[in-house]
C-alpha cells in the first residue's frame, strides 16, 4: 500500500498510478543492508548567522485614516489619535 502524496488516497502496491488522480508512484529507497555503510546524506549547506539588528524606536504611520505611533525602548507604546483626543496604550 502507498499514499498518493497529490491527493492523499491509499493505492494498492500492484499501481504504478494512483487510481484517483493518476499521479505516479513515489520513488521509494531500498532497507539499509545490516552491517553495509550508512546510507549517504547530501551535504549541508552552512547557514549565514546575523548578528541582531537594530530597529527603529519610534515609527509614524499617518498614511492612512488613523494615524498611529509606535514608540518604546524596552515597552512597545501605541499611540493612536482620534480627533482631538490621543488613545495611549501601553
């Protein structure tokens, strides 16, 4: 038995085809032969590690119908003003 990795559907071992979709048999790898050597992996690639970034501690978004303001150090505060009276939350 084999899953269709296109449609999920289970498939009898005797298809080449899945019956639903007709989507072919997945290649499958050989048991590893006891006492043979292991099975190679392909090489890894070395991931670019970034130092940490510095972001803006303040930003302004008055593109819109609400302006609004992010600011903060360590707290992020938001800023929202509507009409005359600004909204503080923190």
């Amino acid at each position: 038995m084999w899953m269709c990795p296109r449609c999920q559907e289970i498939n009898d071992d005797a298809n080449a085809v899945c019956h639903k979709c007709e989507t072919a048999k997945p290649m499958t790898m050989p048991p590893p032969v006891a006492g043979g050597p292991p099975p190679m992996q392909p090489p890894m690639q070395q991931q670019v590690r970034r130092g940490p970034q510095l972001v803006p501690t303040a930003v302004v978004h008055d593109q819109y119908h609400t302006p609004y303001r992010i600011d903060g150090e360590l707290v992020p505060v938001l800023s929202v003003t509507l009409g005359p009276m600004p909204i503080y939350f923190e």
